[in-house]
C-alpha cells in the first residue's frame, strides 16, 4: 500500500486531519530542505510536497515564485532533487510528493519519471497544468506502480469535471480554495464549506484544502469539513525571513506549525 494511503487510513482511525506542507526543493539550497523536512516531520506534519521547480510558475505566487528561481540559480534540478530523496528515506518514511509542472516530466520522460520518483521513494506527483482529460499517459505509467496522481478541483469546475477529478485523482483531491495563484490570504471565500461538501459528496477520496491558507483560524475552517489542509507560501516566508537574516529559522519554524497543528485537531 502507497505510503499517502497508509497516511489517511492512519489519520482516520486517530480522527485527525492531514497536515500536508509545500516546500520548493532547493531553496534556500538542498540541505537546508532536507533539514527543514525532518524538523516539519517532528512538528507533527504528515505528507511533505516538495516542490519541482520551473521557470514559468503560472500558479504560483510570488513568494513560491521567488524561491523556485533562487533554487533554479543554484542549479537544482530532478536529477538532483531524487537524490535528496533518497537522503530523506534514509531517515523517514513520512509521504513526499512532488509537485510541479507538466515540462519538467515531460522533458525527463514520463516513464522514466515515474520510475525514477518510485525508485527515490516519492509517493506521489501533483502537476496544475496538467488537465486530468490530457493526463492519461501520467496516470497510466503511475497505476503500474501504485505512484499517486493528484489532480486539482476548482471553485469554477463544473460538476462533470469535478466527478472526472475525482474519478481519475488517487492519493487525495487537492481543491483549491480560491481564484488565482498560490499565496497567503487574509480570507478564505464565503463558499468553501459548500464547495468542500459537494465534492465530498461525489467521492470517498480524501479532500484536501490549499490556496491561500496562513492562519490558524483558516486552517480550523478548512480542516472542519475537509480531510486535510496544505499550506505552502506562509511556511516559505518565514524562510525568506531566516534568510534575510542569515540565519536558520527553527524556532519560527516550529511556533508555526505548532499553531497550525493545534488548529486542526
């Protein structure tokens, strides 16, 4: 059974919901990912994301943005990010997921990918500009080897697409709780529980919330009706500060997803 899988079956019987963290590997560089992976991994975060990075980020916002370049500069790539992996299995057995864009799988060779991802020890792959109607290649590779395909659900999408989403998505469903790129929001929008319920209604796949969640108020909210919450930019900005001020920044590290952890038990 896929580690994501065992994750959720676990969650469930403890009634808990996923807290699920976006980080961009290699930024600020690969070590520091490494490091910060263990130290969310002890702070109670249960699947990582590690993010792939591209030079045209369409859905991600500037925070993500900066950090996928900065990674790029310094030479980051998949080859590179597999074998941080590999380090990271060594020492945990929590799920990873990459995600990224569809040109990166492309241009390795999406058998190859998969093989390579399985045989580094990622879990699974979420890729936004993939549309699940031109993902049968992808999908098809990744069911040989148990490899989760996670595809994202949108306030805009219909409910025809909605039951292909979750039809063709294995893992869990990522819905996107807002319009527009990634990144911390003051607000959630005003029909998100109603949006959550419908797809829930739809399938018995795990849901999980990601767009624009930063606070633990927000968290709470998503996590109510959800089955999990994932937040990305808010963590990465705290880096940022670290980095600013040259410095590791494990205590901020841990107050956040302390504050998050609380909120969404």
């Amino acid at each position: 059974m896929n580690r994501i899988e065992k994750k959720f079956i676990e969650l469930r019987k403890k009634k808990k919901k996923a807290f699920i963290v976006y980080l961009t590997a290699g930024y600020p560089d690969l070590k520091t990912t490494e490091k910060i992976t263990l130290q969310l991994e002890k702070g109670g975060v249960d699947i990582i994301e590690l993010g792939i990075p591209f030079s045209d980020p369409l859905a991600d916002g500037p925070t993500i943005q900066n950090a996928s370049q900065k990674s790029l500069a310094k030479g980051t790539n998949v080859g590179s990010i597999l074998k941080l992996v590999r380090r990271l299995r060594k020492k945990t057995d929590m799920p990873i997921v990459f995600m990224t864009y569809y040109n990166p799988v492309y241009q390795y060779g999406i058998q190859k990918f998969v093989k390579d991802s399985i045989g580094a020890g990622s879990d699974g792959i979420i890729v936004p500009d993939l549309p699940v109607e031109e993902s049968e290649e992808l999908v098809k590779a990744s069911k040989k080897s148990d490899f989760k395909t996670i595809f994202l659900a949108a306030p805009t999408s219909t409910t025809e697409r909605l039951k292909e989403i979750a039809r063709h998505s294995s893992g869990f469903i990522y819905y996107v709780s807002l319009m527009g790129v990634t990144g911390a929001r003051e607000n959630l929008p005003g029909d998100l529980i109603a949006s959550i319920k419908k797809i829930k209604r739809m399938t018995a796949k795990p849901v999980c919330v990601g767009f624009g969640i930063s606070t633990p108020l927000q968290a709470a909210l998503a996590s109510r009706y959800s089955d999990g919450i994932i937040i990305g930019s808010a963590l990465i900005k705290i880096i940022d500060k670290g980095m600013a001020d040259k410095k590791y920044p494990a205590g901020s590290i841990t107050k956040f997803i302390n504050s998050i952890r609380k909120a969404i038990k």
